[in-house]
C-alpha cells in the first residue's frame, strides 16, 4: 500500500506551507512552489503512476512530454523549473525537495510492516538499511542546497530507520 496520486499531491502544499517559514529564504516564492508542487505529476495521469525509485530516464521523458501536453503553456516554464530545478533557482529546488521528502512523513506514519512489504513489493528490497539506502541515493541531493531540509532529512532517515527496524 502506498500513498495514492491524489493523496501525494494534495499533501504536498500542507508540508510545503509547514517548513517553508522555517528556511528563512527571501529567494524561494511560496505561491510559484506551491503551483510547481500542484502541477509537477499532471504526466502521471497519462501514464500512471510509478514509485520515484523504479522509473528509469525513458519513462521521465514519456511522462514530461505527457505534462507539457495536458498543461496550458502558461504552466510550462514552471513545470520544466522543477522537474529540472537548477541549482539557484531555489523555489524550484523547494518544491522538487518538498516533492521528495513528503513520502519519508507517510513512511514513519505508517506501520512498519506496511511500509516493509511495500518496498519488499516495488523496490525488492529485504532490510530497512536497503530501503534507507534507496531514499539516500534518490533523494539526498534533493535536500543538500538548504541546511534545514537537509537536517530534516536526514532526522527523518533516521526516524525511519528506527521504526523499521
């Protein structure tokens, strides 16, 4: 079981709005991340939704083309600045972290051995350390540009680790 499109979308201003004020960064626009976080997975709806550690570069590609269609080309530019967010273009670099942390808060809510069997069932994966260590290699360089989402990543690998262990 995991979070649905639906649940993961409209989750992701709740978290956005709670630690946004907490970065303290005059840089990041609220209301442009907020739209980014509303429209980033609009592609999914064409070609369904897979976990963020299982798609390959081909499927990024077919699901990007897939937002710039359904999308008003008013959306564009946003869109492609978090599905790419460049390194000092920080309201991209917020929502694309906001993105990739927002499941870690599902994960320690839920039950370990939902969460164990979930990734055990998409991902392979037998142990809690191989599953910390997936959310290492896919999101870590997500949060490294701003101290506070960084600690709290890794505050929130560490809570995860713990539960499921």
């Amino acid at each position: 079981m995991r979070e649905s499109l639906i649940e993961h979308v409209g989750s992701l201003p709740v978290v956005a709005t709670t630690i946004y004020p907490y970065l303290k960064d005059d840089d990041i626009d609220l209301g442009e991340a907020l739209v980014m976080l509303a429209i980033h997975d609009i592609g999914e709806l064409v070609t369904g939704d897979k976990i963020t550690f299982a798609k390959n570069d081909d499927e990024e590609e077919i699901e990007q083309a897939a937002a710039i269609k359904l999308l008003s080309p008013a959306y564009h530019d946003l869109y492609n600045r978090i599905e790419h967010a460049k390194e000092g273009d920080k309201t991209a670099q917020f929502a694309k972290s906001i993105d990739k942390i927002t499941p870690d808060f599902f994960d320690y809510l839920t039950p370990p051995e939902i969460t164990m069997k979930r990734y055990k069932d998409y991902m392979d994966t037998d142990t809690p350390e191989q599953i910390i260590q997936l959310k290492i290699d896919h999101k870590l360089s997500k949060m490294t540009w701003d101290p506070t989402l960084h600690a709290l990543f890794e505050f929130l690998l560490d809570k995860n680790l713990k539960k499921l262990k």
